[in-house]
C-alpha cells in the first residue's frame, strides 16, 4: 500500500465552460464520484467529487465559473492538464454552423462538457466493459476491477483508494476470476486484451503517437474492440477529437435530426459513417466534441441524472 501525508494543497481559478456535473454526466468518464458536501475551508457546502486517474486522486468543487482543485502539490500540473482547461471550448462552441439549429441547442445545453484527459489502458477496459451496459453498470464493474486488482493507496484525507489495475495486474485475472466480477460476455474479451498488453503484441507506447486513422486500425486488430469501441479509446483515451463514436445513441440522433432521402437506398453498414461526414466532418479537430454534445443533450433530455 502507498501512504501519502496530508500535505495537500488546495487551488481555485476561473475556467468558462466547464461544469463538472455535466463532465460526470457525460458517459466519458466512471471514476468521478460525487462528495458530500465539503465541512472545512472555503468549500464549505460547496458539493464536488472525488477523481482517480493514473493512481492518483483529486477533489474537485465548482461555485459558478470558479473550480477549486484539492490534491498533492506535486499533481496540480496533472489535474489541470487532465479537465484540459489550456482548450478554448468558447471557440468550438462558437464554430457551430447556424444552420443546424438541433446542434446548436445541444452545444448551448452542454457547454460545460469538456473531453477529459484519460488513462488510455483504463479507457481501452472500460470501454470494452461499456458494450451493453448502462453508465451505473459501467461504474460498479470498473470499481470492481480496481479493488480486486489495482494498487491500495492513503489519499490526503486518509482514506483508501484503489488504482485501476495495470496491464500487469489485471492479466494475472484468469477468465473464470474475471466472470466473477459481472462483466458477462466482455470478460473474454478483458481477458484477451491484458494478455496482450502484457505480452506487448498491444504496444501502448505505440499506440500513443498514432495519429487517429492508424490508430483505429491497430485497436480494431485486438478481440473484442470493434469500431464504436475504437472510436471511444482515440476520443477519451488518445484525446484525438476528430473520433465520432456511433452508438444507439447517436444514431437515433441522426436518424430523427439528419436524414435526408438521399440515404434511403445506402446499405446499412455505411449509411451511419456517410451521414457523420456529411454533417460533422466540417468540425475538423473538434468533431469528437459536437459528438459529446448531441449525446449528452439527447440522452440529459430523456433520463433522470445519474446521480
């Protein structure tokens, strides 16, 4: 176990278009947790959340604009860099064509969504996980995995948190462990994956310096990472922004927000991926985050919050 003292720091600054509770929200991340609301200082009933990412941890509070970061002094570069406030959002936003008044709605709705900076093999599990399971579902299992794998370690209010388990760590999981933990048919597919990101036949490295197109490629060499899956890692875990996952989500939205009748004779396999170029491709370098919008904007108006 690693033991931290309470030498914590506490930081606040103004960052426009960022809301935390519509990042928690977002399907992008399971590892941000509400907090009661904050006793001391100058948090006080300010409500907030608890993150973990690469094994370390963070609390995060929002009074409008104004975030305060509580972490270790040595992870205040980390934090900042991984809500990627060095982003102008405000100038994506504004980029939205006129024209398309549903995407406009949905930018103006989520405004405060942000494409977090993630732990790209704690992306490539949870998104493997994510196939046919709801956001609560994702987040139980993913829990799971690090309390039954992952590293044990005191945070500066001395309590214990587990880190996502890596690849090392997790490929010690035989497939009948793994099943254990309510993954259902995914398990093969986590099982396979740690042995190779273990054995390096998956280079993560690599992986890393790929631009999107090659990188999609090289994931969708591995069992049980198909495209939607692919698309999630390069957008959440390599943070390429021109990736457009499509799930059921997503094509309901282009179906009831962007059809036209020149689709109706496109066979099925390409009748998604045409409509994304046709409509989003013009976003180049922030198509991934118009996604983020029409997801969060569909899905917000249409379920009850997650919290």
């Amino acid at each position: 176990m690693n033991n931290f003292t309470n030498d914590s720091i506490q930081i606040t600054f103004s960052q426009p278009n960022l809301d935390l509770f519509q990042i928690a929200d977002s399907g992008q991340c399971f590892r941000m947790i509400p907090l009661e609301s904050e006793k001391n200082g100058d948090t006080k009933e300010i409500p907030g959340f608890s993150v973990i990412c690469s094994g370390r941890y963070c609390e995060l509070y929002q009074k409008g604009e104004k975030i305060t970061l509580l972490c270790m002094p040595q992870d205040e570069t980390f934090w900042k860099n991984y809500l990627d406030i060095d982003t102008d959002y405000g100038t994506i936003i504004a980029s939205v064509d006129p024209s398309d008044k549903y995407l406009l709605k949905a930018a103006d709705f989520g405004k405060g969504i942000r494409i977090l900076r993630q732990d790209l093999w704690e992306m490539i599990i949870t998104f493997i996980i994510s196939q046919q399971k709801a956001i609560p579902q994702i987040r139980q299992a993913v829990e799971d995995l690090c309390r039954s794998y992952g590293t044990a370690t005191v945070n500066f209010r001395n309590h214990t948190y587990y880190s996502f388990p890596d690849p090392y760590q997790l490929s010690r999981a035989s497939l009948e462990e793994l099943k254990k933990h309510r993954l259902g048919y995914q398990a093969k597919y986590i099982y396979q994956v740690c042995q190779d990101a273990a054995g390096k036949h998956m280079d993560l490295d690599a992986l890393k310096s790929m631009p999107y197109r090659q990188a999609m490629d090289y994931l969708m060499q591995f069992y049980g990472i198909g495209e939607k899956v692919a698309n999630c890692i390069c957008l959440f875990g390599l943070h390429h922004v021109n990736a457009f996952p499509v799930d059921t989500w997503i094509k309901k939205i282009l179906m009831k927000e962007y059809w036209q009748d020149a689709y109706k004779d496109l066979p099925k396999n390409r009748l998604y991926t045409t409509m994304v170029h046709d409509h989003f491709s013009m976003y180049e370098g922030c198509a991934g985050v118009m996604q983020q919008y029409i997801f969060f904007y569909e899905r917000r108006g249409n379920m009850s919050h997650l919290f």
